[in-house]
C-alpha cells in the first residue's frame, strides 16, 4: 500500500517542508501527495515538480463549503483506507489536520518523528529532543508528523506529476471558517526557511520592545524569533516562537540574545549550522551549546556581534 504526503501550507510558496515530507515518504515505498486548503491550486503547482510523487490530488474548495481544518481532515479520514502511512512535515496547520484525522479514525499521531527504519519502526524525539524513542507501528494506517528539519528535502524531476482534481463532498457546515492569512514578518524570510534567524528573550524585557532583535535581524537580512518566555511577556507574536511547543528551525546561522537556553527552547534550534550567543551571565546553558558566544549586556554588544558575524561567517549571510 502507498503513503499519502499531506502538503505544508507556506502562503502558497514552494513548499520546502513538503519536499522534506515526500523523502520521508519515499522511505516508506509508493507516495501520494494531497493539497489541501484555501491555497491548494498553488500547493499543489509547488510540489508537482518535486520527483517521486505518482498523484497529487487536489482538494477543490467549493464557493460555498471553505476548505476548513475540519472538512480537510473528514476527507483525509475517507481516503485512509487506501493508504498504510499518511505523513505531513510538522506545521501549524498539519499538525492541526493530523490531530483531527486521529480523532476521526481513533488513532494516535507519532509526532516528532526524525527517522524512518525498517520493519514498521520510526524513531522519534522525546522530552523536548533530550532522548530517542524507538516505536514499533502496529495499527494503519500510521500518522506520522516529521521533523522536517531531518529529511533532505526531494530532488526536483524535469517530468510533473499529474494534479488530479477532488471535490469536497460533505453535507455538513464545517465549525469555522478560514478568513486569509496576514504575515506579521511579511518583510523578512519565513522563520521556518530562513538560512539566518535573531531570536530575543526575556533578557529584552527590561526594553519593553524586540527593537534590538529586530534591528540585528534586519542588519543580517535574518527572520526574527523568540522564546516561550518573550511571547508570553508580550514581546513577541506567538508565531514567532521556537521551541518544543513552537517552531522547528535548522538555519545556518541562529543567533540567540537575552536568552538562556532552556531546553525546551533549545529542542527548536539544535539542528542549526552555527549558533551564537549574547547573555550577560556567564553560567547561561546556551553558552554551553554555542559557537560563537558574547558574555555581555546585549544593549551594548548586540551592535558589536553582528558585526563579529557579519566578517565570521561570509560564505553564510
Ligand atoms: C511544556 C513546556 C514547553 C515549553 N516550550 C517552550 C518553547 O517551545 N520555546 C521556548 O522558548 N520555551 C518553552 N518553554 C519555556 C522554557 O522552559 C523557558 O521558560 C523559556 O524558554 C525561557 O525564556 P527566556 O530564555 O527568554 O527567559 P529566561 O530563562 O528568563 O532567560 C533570560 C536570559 O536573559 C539574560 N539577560 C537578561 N538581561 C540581559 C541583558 N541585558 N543582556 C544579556 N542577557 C540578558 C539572563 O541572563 C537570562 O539568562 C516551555 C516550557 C514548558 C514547561
């Protein structure tokens, strides 16, 4: 049986993460790729030039029936019997569709999940990426929300796959409705496809603003982040933060500032190339992870680091 790749949704971008979740497929055999939501015309455009997909559907939102989470997991749920794994990168919007498609079919979706090994077993990370956990898969089909930041993304083919148009065939009003998207950070790269990301803490607080952050980040052409601790304290959009509970990231340069390396926080960023750090206090554990580290008031040495980074890392920015 194949494996149904649900597509990432980027704004309608070429999807990076999907290209990740089809080489994870491929690990399984035989893949499908469904594009699903408002934007599937251009999900689907995106991913047809990624190599060894057989069939993209696509799910044509009806005038009158928006493509909610909800009616995209129902038709998810129906299509599962002809497949053995369906698998989405971890996004807002699939880890939204994977956890209803579980309630409706009464299984449990393995996030996390960073390798694909033999016999029906994946590997997934555990306790904010501090362990491993080794599953044996014994109920399908399997729901499986992958690191995206674990698989390469899949090699581009000169031959596009087919688009086969679905039409939605429900008979019952869907619960919300999706309205449109509005990018707060329009200005600056995506934070999950950035090569470089300036994250900000709690350390900003004492500012009342991330214009510290925000201003290394544009000096370095970077996306903007930040911790838990940051979006709570209101600094932050939520949307921008990284962590076990927020966004998954691995670009080649992550610089870190008022910050202090929690775990949860670090879950996020491990994958990074390079990871620098600016924090006063000289027994912060990010100091303990980075490459390039500044024991310093980040008021004063934010503008001094990135001009470190700027001459360290030509060849990156
Ligand atoms: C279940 C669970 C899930 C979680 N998920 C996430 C997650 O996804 N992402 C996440 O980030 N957190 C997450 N957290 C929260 C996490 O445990 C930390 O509380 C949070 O990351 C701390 O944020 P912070 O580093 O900004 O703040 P703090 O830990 O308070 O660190 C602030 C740092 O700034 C430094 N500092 C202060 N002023 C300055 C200055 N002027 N110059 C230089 N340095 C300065 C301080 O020395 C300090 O080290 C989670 C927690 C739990 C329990």
């Amino acid at each position: 049986m194949k494996t149904l790749v649900l597509a990432s949704d980027q704004l309608g971008l070429p999807s990076e993460r999907t290209a990740r979740a089809i080489t994870a497929a491929q690990q399984l055999g035989r893949t499908d790729l469904l594009a699903a939501g408002h934007n599937s015309r251009e999900k689907a455009l995106a991913a047809h030039y990624f190599a060894g997909v057989e069939t993209i559907w696509r799910l044509v939102p009806k005038p009158t029936l928006p493509a909610s989470i909800e009616s995209i997991a129902l038709h998810i749920a129906r299509l599962a019997p002809q497949y053995r794994w369906i698998i989405a990168a971890q996004d807002r919007f699939t880890l939204d569709v994977m956890a209803r498609v579980g309630g409706l079919l009464g299984l449990a979706p393995l996030t996390q999940v960073h390798a694909i090994l033999p016999n029906d077993q994946v590997s997934r990370m555990i306790h904010a990426g501090q362990a491993l956990a080794k599953v044996q898969l014994k109920q399908f089909p399997a729901l499986l929300s992958i690191r995206p930041t674990a698989f390469p993304p899949a090699a581009i083919t000169a031959n596009p796959t087919p688009i086969v148009d679905m039409e939605y065939n429900e008979t019952t009003q869907p619960t919300s409705d999706h309205l449109g998207y509005h990018s707060l950070t329009h200005q600056r790269p995506d934070l999950a496809d950035a090569k470089i990301v300036v994250a900000g803490g709690l350390g900003l607080e004492t500012a009342g603003s991330f214009q510290a952050v925000e201003e290394l980040a544009d000096h370095l052409g970077a996306a903007v982040g930040a911790t838990r601790g940051a979006v709570d304290a209101g600094l932050a959009a939520s949307e921008l933060q990284i962590g076990q509970t927020g966004r998954i990231i691995a670009p080649k340069l992550y610089v870190g500032m008022g910050l202090s390396g929690a775990i949860q926080h670090v879950a996020g960023i491990k994958d990074s190339e390079m990871i620098a750090a600016i924090n006063h206090d000289p027994a912060a554990p990010i100091h303990a992870i980075a490459d390039v580290s500044l024991v310093a008031d980040l008021f004063d040495a934010a503008p001094r680091l990135g001009h470190l980074i700027a001459t360290r890392s030509k060849g990156i920015c």
